[in-house]
C-alpha cells in the first residue's frame, strides 16, 4: 500500500471523528501512541512493535488530512534527492 493509499483509508475510517476533535485534541492522542510506541520499543517484541507503529502511523495520517497535507508528497518533496541538508545518499553530513 502507497503511502497515499493509507491516508485515505484513514481519512475514511477516522477523518470525520477526528477532525471534529481538532489538531490540537488529535494531536495529543497522536502524542499518547508515540507514547506507547516508546513502551514497546523497550520491551522489544515484534507483534507489539507492528501494532503501535501502524498506530503511529495511522495517527500521523490523521493529523496530516486535517491539516490538508498530503503525506506521500510531503515526504517526496522533502527526501527524493536523499538527505534534505547534504541531499546525500546516505547522509554526509558531519
């Protein structure tokens, strides 16, 4: 799936709830599962791990579609040349 193709999925389960809460309130949910995200990362196992990143992520998305950006062309304008600073691939910056 194309990162494009996930924000509408998103934007079709949770765009209407979501943006009737806001930025600021969806933010602070997107806050509470980087959160979870870190508790995972220490306790290191993989089925965790693939659920809060997509939570993440899913969050991330939200909040994109109701700020009005598209994630995949955000991400393309600011990484298609590699390294935003250096524009190396991989990064040469010191």
């Amino acid at each position: 799936m194309k990162i494009q193709e996930f924000q509408r999925l998103i934007e079709a389960v949770y765009y209407e709830k979501d943006s009737a809460r806001g930025l600021a309130g969806t933010h602070m949910w997107f806050c509470e599962e980087v959160g979870e995200l870190t508790r995972a990362l220490r306790r290191d196992t993989r089925e965790e791990l693939e659920g809060e990143f997509a939570d993440v992520l899913a969050w991330l998305s939200s909040l994109a579609s109701i700020a009005g950006i598209d994630l995949e062309e955000a991400a393309r304008k600011k990484y298609e040349r590699g390294c935003p600073r250096c524009e190396s691939t991989p990064c040469a910056c010191g």
